[in-house]
C-alpha cells in the first residue's frame, strides 16, 4: 500500500533502510523481518581515490605535521600505532592497497559510521590518540571524506556504485 508515493513502512520509520517487512502468516499473526536495504562493505576504488591518499599526506596536526602511514605510527613495517595498520604509498589495485583497504575497513562502523574508531581517534572531539589531535571537528574536508567513504555501503567492493566519493583537498584537512 503506498501513501504520497511512499510505502506505509517507508513512513513509519522514515527510510527504507530500516524499513521491516509485515508478513501475515495466519489468524491474526504478525512477524517482523528487518530489510536491509544497504550492503554489507565499502568501495575500494572510492578508499584508494579519496580515502588513501589521506592516510599518506602531511597533515597539519594540533602538534604539527602528521603522516599516519609513517614509521613509528600506522606503517605496516615499523609502526607503533596499535592495531591499525598500514602500508605507505601503495600503488592503486596493489596487494598492499587492498592490505590497506581491509585494514581500515576493519575499523569503520558501517552502521554508525560517525562513531568509527577510524575517525573516533584522530578526531580532536572524541577518544584519545597517541599520534594526536588530526582533525579539528567533523567538518574537516578528511574527515568528511572519511564519513563519505564509510556512509557509501555496497553488496560487492567492486560495485557499479563505487566511484562516487569526493576527493578532499589534503590541504585544507587539519588545524
């Protein structure tokens, strides 16, 4: 039944993405089924154009210049930044980008994507991070790229959908 255009269940809870599905299966019974209506992971073509090259680029951090992938914090080879873990500089399509992908994706939250420890560490607001304070507030042109890459979710990594981000102007990302 469709009300404005809309389904009843796309006005009961706003979007489709939490719609759920009222299927009748007998004498008065009701069962909800939840819908997913986004994919189960994110773009790699969108992480190696917008979100990669912030994870290289010398970003004017509260402390100075910052460089996540470099050595003694996220390098893959000497980094002592935790968990998350990196490669510097890869090549598009390399082994090691797609090593880099997975990596960040392990820390984005595709429900929540504002509450990712990928943005959630170096974000002056919120927990705190060895390598500092990287971005200023959620307006950051990094940090928005990062959201975007995160909020674009897919069925396949190599989707049609993919190569829709925007590319943030690294120079204009920090303090």
């Amino acid at each position: 039944m469709k009300l404005n255009g809309r389904s009843l269940v796309e006005h009961a809870f706003g979007t489709a993405a939490f719609a759920a599905v009222l299927l009748l299966t007998g004498c008065n019974q009701v069962t909800t089924q939840e819908v997913q209506a986004t994919g189960s992971t994110l773009c790699v073509s969108d992480f190696e154009r917008c979100v990669s090259p912030i994870f290289d680029a010398s970003i004017n951090s509260r402390t100075g210049p910052a460089t996540c992938s470099a050595a003694g914090c996220h390098s893959q080879a000497s980094g002592s930044g935790g968990a998350f873990k990196i490669f510097p500089n890869p090549q598009a399509g390399s082994s090691q980008s797609l090593a880099n992908f997975f990596s960040a994706r392990a820390f984005a939250n595709l429900d929540n994507p504002t509450t990712s420890r990928l943005l959630q560490k170096p974000d002056a607001d919120s927990v705190a991070h060895a390598g500092g304070d990287i971005f200023p507030n959620s307006s950051d042109a990094c940090h928005a790229a990062i959201v975007s890459w995160i909020s674009n979710r897919v069925d396949d990594e190599n989707a049609a959908s993919c190569g829709s981000c925007t590319v943030p102007a690294i120079a204009s990302c920090g303090y």
